[in-house]
C-alpha cells in the first residue's frame, strides 16, 4: 500500500503552513529547513503560488498525489465547485473522520487505526482508510480495541470537536452529521481551494 511518509515538521516548515493544525511546527523555527532555510526566497510565480497551496492541503490529509489527484477528478465530476467539492471528499474520507472525532492526536494515527480493522462503519468493519462516508454514518471503534491507551490519550486530548460530527466518548462512538461548508474549514490558516483548481486546469 502507498504511504505518505517522511517528516511533517519538514514539510510544514518548507510550505510555511502548520500540516498538524497546531501551529507548533513554525513556532519553533519560522524559516523553511536547511541550511539555506534562513535566506529569503524569490518572488513566486502564479505557478509556484498553485503548487504550494495544492502541497499544502494534500500533506494535511496526508494522501500521496495519485491519491489526491484522484480525488479531485472525482470532485470536478461532481455539481457545484470542484475546489469546495474536494475539501468535501477529503473531509468525507474515513481516516479524517476518525481524527475529527478525536479518536486518533493526527490523520496518519487515524489511518493506522482503520488500516488495522479498529474501526467499524454502521457496525461492520472497514479497513479503506479513502472510504467515502455518508451522513448520518456511525463510525465507531470495534469492542476488543476501546481500552487501547492510544485510543484513550487522544480522546482526553480533544478538545474541541467540529460541528459536523458528534462523539460519544464513553462509548467511543461517532456520527457523521452533515458535510461541512466551506467556512467551517482551515479556518486558523486560510488556504484558496481555487489555486488547486488552476493547478489542475493549466
């Protein structure tokens, strides 16, 4: 199976944008990595602008770019607008949801729990961590894996939790709601779906 590996800290500090949400990455060292890291860049052309922001949304979902790709010719399909259509899809996969509902502290833990056959979708188990869920699907952990200390940790951990879930700790449960809008996401670091877009469309 593809994997997106390699360092997240490196990554988000190449793209000037916190892939975990927590903003930990560039506070420690605001300038990309290397040991040109401190120098100031050039001026970035329409081109480079484009690929920076697709970069920057395919690492926080953590997808490899066949996988992102993929997706988003399945978005341009759809009606409506292919960028918000994207984000919706990449919300709608499996592994995000499991992290929305604090299950997992990041999307590659929450992978690896799906991966794994620990999570069950309307009570049968799914281990395709791209599963499109629907509205109204219960995404739950499977009985014998709900005292794994992980599991536990990442749930005290979670604070706050997006509207369009709602979680049952106690039973380590979930319910996919309603897709999200727009406005609901990245809204600590804005990011432009359109550049995306015209990326893909050059």
């Amino acid at each position: 199976m593809s994997r997106n590996t390699g360092s997240t800290w490196k990554k988000s500090r190449r793209l000037g944008f916190s892939i975990l949400g927590t903003g930990e990455e560039l506070a420690r060292r605001n300038y990309a990595p290397g040991q040109h890291g401190r120098n100031r860049r050039p001026k970035m052309t329409n081109y480079g602008l484009q690929l920076q922001e697709k970069q920057r949304i395919r690492h926080t979902y953590q997808l490899t770019e066949k996988q992102f790709f993929n997706t988003y010719q399945k978005a341009s399909r759809k009606a409506g607008a292919a960028g918000e259509n994207l984000l919706v899809m990449l919300e709608s996969r499996l592994d995000n949801l499991v992290y929305r509902m604090g299950f997992a502290n990041t999307r590659r833990g929450a992978r690896q729990l799906v991966s794994h056959g620990h999570v069950l979708v309307n009570g049968k188990k799914v281990d395709i961590p791209s599963y499109q869920c629907k509205p109204g699907d219960v995404i739950e952990i499977r009985e014998r894996s709900r005292n794994m200390k992980a599991i536990a940790e990442a749930l005290e951990a979670a604070v706050s939790l997006v509207d369009f879930v709602d979680v049952d700790k106690d039973n380590k449960k979930g319910t996919y709601v309603r897709y999200p809008e727009r406005n609901e996401l990245f809204q600590s670091q804005p990011i432009n779906e359109l550049l995306v877009v015209e990326f893909y469309n050059r």
